[in-house]
C-alpha cells in the first residue's frame, strides 16, 4: 500500500502539500486535544468543564461555516489556507499560560478561535482538491484523504498522551502552535493559478445558493449523499461518546484503551485505501452499502465482551466508513461545479458539527439512562437504516430517471 501512496503523490504534485500540511496541523491539533482534556480535568475535576471546552468548539461552525464556505468560492483559497493556519498559531500557544483556575477563560476563548479558523480553512481545503488532481485520480485522492485522516488518529492516540506525559501540557501546546506554522509555510509555495476562483461578477451569477442546490440535488445521486453526510453526524455523535465509554466502563481498559480503541480506527482508515482507491463507478451504491456495514458492526460492538473483538471490529468498522467516506466525497466533488464546491462543504461543515455537537450532549444523558450497549445498538441500527433508506431511494430515483428518458425518446422517435 505504501508504494502506491507514494506513487499517486509523486503523480499529483500539487496534492502532495496539502496532504503534507494536512498531517502536520492534524497531529498537532490532536496532541493539543489531548493535553487540553487533561490539564482542564486536572485543575477542575469537572466533566462537565472538559465538555464546555468542547462545545465551545462547536459554536463557530453553526455560525460561520456557511461564510466560510462563500468566501472558498470567492477569495483564493491559498491565502484562506495560509492566513487560516497562520492566525491560529498565536492561540494554539495560548494554552502553554494557563495555571489556575481562573486562567480557563483562555482555553474557551482560544479553542472558540482555532474553531473559527478551520470554519474558513475546511471548505477551501476541500473544494480545491478537484481543481488540484486528475479527475481520473479524484476518488485515489479521496481515499488518501482517509489515510491521512487514519495517520492523525494513529499519531495522536498512540503518541499524544506520551507526550503530555513525559513532555508536560505545555509542550504539546507549543508543538501544536508549531505545526499551524509549518503547514502555512508548507502550504504558501502552492502555485498561486491553482487557487484562482471565478471573478466576482461570474461568481455572483453562477454560484448562487439556489443554482448550487439545484445542482446538487439533481445531479446523480449527489442529493442522497449530501443528505447522507448531513444526518450521519447525529449517530456520529453517539459512537463518539461510546468509544471512550467502551473502553473505560465495560472492558475496564482506563485511557490507554481509549487510545487503543482511536488508534484502531485510524488503522481501519489506512486500510481502507487498498479498497476505496480502486472503486470506479458506482460510488452512491458502495458508499451506502459500506454505511449498512459500518452500522452492522456497531451492532455487533454493542454485543462484544471481549477488548480483543472490539478493538477488531473497530478497525473493520473505521475500513468502512474510509471506503463510504471517499465515495460520498467523490460524488460531490464529481457533480457540483468547482464554484459552488464551497458553498456546499461549508453548509456541510456548519450541519455536521451542530448535529454532532447535539448529538454528544445528549448521548451522555441517554447513556445514564439506558446504558452504553442499548445506545451503541441503537446508534448502530441508526447507521444500518439510515443507509439502506438512502440506497433504496437512490435506486428508485434512478430507475424512475432510466424510465423518464426512455420514454422521451420513444416520443422523439
């Protein structure tokens, strides 16, 4: 796998930064995740301290995903990209100062404003890929995507605890800060022509919401997944919640199961490349298909009592949803024009994250009530239905369309 990872980033020059930058904020930020649940539990010994600190994470994307998204379509996206990941370095390092108390007001306030950044930074780095590559390299593409995604889970699981750890907070926090200025740098030798957006007055009217959503929903299937990718996060949250619930409740594993289990589905990620990257046709059907798997696993972890299956069924799980994941994002990268892709993965952006942030906080309450195995059995069944009803939808809207033009052709003739 790893010779063929390395020849499509030889082929794709141009990809090859932003996967590198991509890895290198990814890390950083998950090392950053990880000192700053601890420090904020250790100062507090408040839960629900820890979990402001994550919510307030949420509020910029419901506000400004949108915008950032317009702006994709309308500014170069490498200077958003820059600018994003420069702007963010100064509260990325904001962390290092906090010592009591009553320094936590830096935390809500930075992580609110490192939200902000990748409100702006999120749509512009995912439109650009299909101006970047080869259309025949798109969905390779994608599913390195996943890799990269796998590789950031794996790092920051396995080695962002050790180095909190060994290391203390503070040096996570400068390393975080570190790699937001090492990915603008590695992303500021893009070539400028790349990131060229429509001028103004053609944008304006071309990419207008009511044009892209038009587009968007009758174009081959990219309706489903838009609705697909929108609603998902709902039981995204649930498995989110469960994961750390999982391995610290019901197989007693502490954090080092946590970190097992995150590791898991990086590995699940990585591998889905052998798979995903050789799919090409029947993108909607696969990606759906791979979604029922996802969420036939999930049932079958809320069943498990053994940390040895789980943490299997966690990489088989993650192998799935790295396959549906690059189809999905093939579709629309494939059926809406390039300046409206900004739009579309900003409102994208701005629904995945409030429904995952809902999601979160009540999962907790649902989990008290009911327990960890109903819930991960209903977030499982949540997956499996979910995609069965968009597949079925999928191939009716399609058959309906064959018939339709068929028939306008036995009337032309």
């Amino acid at each position: 796998m790893l010779k063929t990872v390395y020849a499509l980033l030889k082929e794709e020059k141009r990809y090859q930064k932003l996967f590198l930058a991509g890895i290198v904020n990814g890390i950083g930020d998950r090392f950053s995740q990880v000192a700053m649940l601890g420090l904020i539990l250790t100062m507090t010994g408040s839960g629900f301290a820890a979990g402001l600190a994550l919510a307030v994470r949420l509020i910029p994307f419901l506000l400004f995903g949108p915008l950032g998204g317009y702006l994709a379509d309308r500014l170069s996206k490498k200077k958003i990209l820059v600018t994003a990941d420069l702007s963010r370095v100064i509260f990325a390092v904001s962390f290092a100062f906090v010592h009591t108390k009553e320094d936590l007001w830096i935390i809500y306030t930075s992580s609110f404003m490192l939200a902000l950044g990748e409100c702006f930074y999120a749509p512009a780095r995912k439109s650009l890929i299909s101006l970047c590559v080869k259309k025949e390299n798109l969905v390779r593409v994608n599913s390195l995507e996943q890799v990269s995604l796998g590789f950031v889970l794996i790092i920051g699981a396995f080695f962002g605890g050790a180095v909190s750890y060994l290391l203390g907070a503070e040096m996570s926090f400068w390393l975080n800060g570190l790699s937001f200025f090492l990915a603008a740098g590695i992303l500021a030798f893009f070539p400028n022509d790349v990131f060229s957006s429509v001028p103004g007055e053609a944008a304006e009217k071309k990419g207008n919401w009511r044009a892209a959503g038009k587009i968007l929903f009758f174009s081959g299937g990219a309706g489903a997944v838009f609705l697909g990718e929108a609603l998902l996060p709902i039981f995204n949250g649930i498995d989110n919640v469960l994961i750390s619930v999982y391995a610290v409740e019901e197989f007693k594993l502490g954090d080092l199961g946590v970190g097992l289990f995150y590791g898991c589905l990086g590995i699940g990620l990585c591998i889905s490349f052998a798979v995903s990257g050789k799919v090409k046709k029947h993108f909607v059907p696969v990606g759906f298909t791979s979604l029922i798997a996802e969420g036939l696993l999930l049932i079958l972890l809320s069943f498990t009592a053994s940390p040895a299956a789980a943490a299997i069924l966690y990489v088989s799980l993650a192998f799935f949803s790295g396959v549906s994941n690059a189809c999905f994002d093939t579709v629309i990268m494939r059926s809406v024009p390039t300046e409206w892709q900004g739009k579309i993965f900003g409102v994208l952006l701005a629904l995945s994250n409030s429904l995952i942030g809902i999601s979160m906080l009540a999962a907790g309450g649902l989990i008290e009530a009911f327990g960890s195995r109903t819930m991960g059995f209903a977030g499982g069944m949540g997956f499996a239905a979910l995609g069965f009803l968009l597949l079925l939808s999928h191939v009716l809207i399609s058959n309906f369309a064959v018939k339709r033009k068929t028939k306008s052709l036995d009337k032309s003739l």
